[in-house]
C-alpha cells in the first residue's frame, strides 16, 4: 500500500515509512489506529506510568515500528497471539493492528493495566481478551494451556525464567518470541537447558533494525516441539530461586 505522506501526521508518516521499510503493507485504517493509540497512551498511562517513552517519533518508532518488527520473525496470519505480561499493549495491540487477521489474548498480572488494555481495545475497536492472570497460572488453565500459535513477550524477565512461564502456553508446533537486547548472547546461551526442558529449540535469533534508528534489536525465536511436561511452570519463588 503507498500512502500520500504530505496527507499524514508526523506519527503515521513515521510509522507509514518505517512499515513500508520493514516490508510491511499496513491495512486501511491502521494509520489512524495508531494516532488513536498514541492520543490515548498519553492520556491514560501517564496515569499509570505505562511506559518512560514519550513524543510521537520515539512512541512511533520504540513502541510501534518495535512491535511490527515481529512480523518478520514468524507468519502471524490467522494466529492465535497471545502477549505476556502486555503492559502498555506492546507488542501485541501494534501487532493486531497491522495484522487483523491474529486472533490476540493479551495477558498481565496488574488489574489497573488489564483496565487500560480493555479500555484501549475498545476505544480502537479491536477484539482482543484482556486476561488479568500472572502467566505461571495461566499456564497451567486447561483453556490457555498448549492453546496458542505464538506466545510474545517483551522486556518482561530473563530468557530461562522467561521461557517456563510462557512455553507452556504455546502449541506443540507453535513458536515463542521473546523481545530482548542485541547483547544477549550469554542469556540466549543461559537459557538452552530451560528450552530443552520445555519441549523446545531454539530456532532463529532475528535481528532488525527499527527504521529511522540506527539501532540492532533482537528477536529470539523459539519453535516448541513437544507438550511441555505437566510439572511446569512452577510456582514463581521456586522459577526465580532456581531457573531450568
């Protein structure tokens, strides 16, 4: 899709060029969608102190073009999503977004951020399930349990930690994609026996380049194999006191 970029704010010729660099054809709609969730980001989570990143090309470019980076990492469409510990929404509203097709669960231990997620979702006329659950539980409910094509999470804990609360929710088949730093080798390589464990490999570290930045983002890409073993996750002191 070309867009006549003299027509568009600053905030959706950013995002606008910066899909179309990813190689992202953005759906009718999705530029107003995003100005819809930036005005409502700035009235709702300063409230909450949701996110540090404030301004219309650093929201544009850290939280929505971050986002969509994912889209090269696995095919999303038709995918059932689910995004763990989804905060302020990232990555997993920008991702329905861009790609409506996704059927999206957006999960979050805080009841105030399960309300603005709610709130936000129906202020952008998204259908999405807002579930207020730490994901060690969510994990071991038989209607969330195995259930999801792709499980992603950003920011949220270290890899091995990380991989035990999210696995478990992924489909034998489906994938995890967990958001970390470019300077995460030694946590990738941390975390083999925790994937090992789970009933997973990892599949592909994907690296990109969030347009107008200059900066490396990583994207590490975890197939699942195998149904997790029934003991896992564990409650979350013993996850913390002693990771796979």
């Amino acid at each position: 899709m070309i867009f006549d970029c003299e027509k568009l704010t600053d905030l959706a010729d950013t995002v606008a060029r910066g899909a179309a660099a990813l190689g992202i054809a953005l759906p009718p709609g999705a530029l107003t969608a995003f100005e819809k969730y930036y005005t409502f980001l700035g009235e709702r989570g300063k409230e909450m102190n949701l996110t540090a990143i404030n301004g219309r090309d650093d929201v544009a470019r850290l939280h929505f073009l971050d986002s969509l980076a994912l889209l090269g990492a696995a095919s999303f469409r038709g995918a059932r999503v689910i995004d763990i510990g989804s905060g302020a929404g990232f990555p997993g509203v920008p991702l329905k977004i861009a790609e409506p097709s996704i059927s999206l669960t957006l999960l979050d231990a805080t009841g105030k951020r399960i309300t603005f997620l709610s709130e936000l979702c129906a202020a952008l006329g998204i259908d999405a399930v807002c579930v207020h659950a730490r994901a060690e539980d969510a994990g071991r409910e038989p209607e969330m349990r195995e259930r999801y094509d792709i499980a992603v999470s950003r920011a949220v804990a270290r890899l091995d930690i990380l991989c035990e609360l999210c696995l478990p929710l992924v489909r034998a088949g489906g994938v995890f994609i967990a958001m970390k730093a470019f300077d995460s080798v030694e946590e990738i390589e941390g975390a083999a026996a925790a994937i090992q464990t789970l009933g997973a490999k990892l599949r592909e570290v994907y690296d990109y380049i969030i347009p107008g930045t200059g900066i490396l983002y990583r994207a590490v890409v975890i197939s699942k194999a195998l149904q997790t073993p029934e003991k896992y996750p564990r409650r979350f002191a013993r996850i913390q006191k002693a990771p796979l």
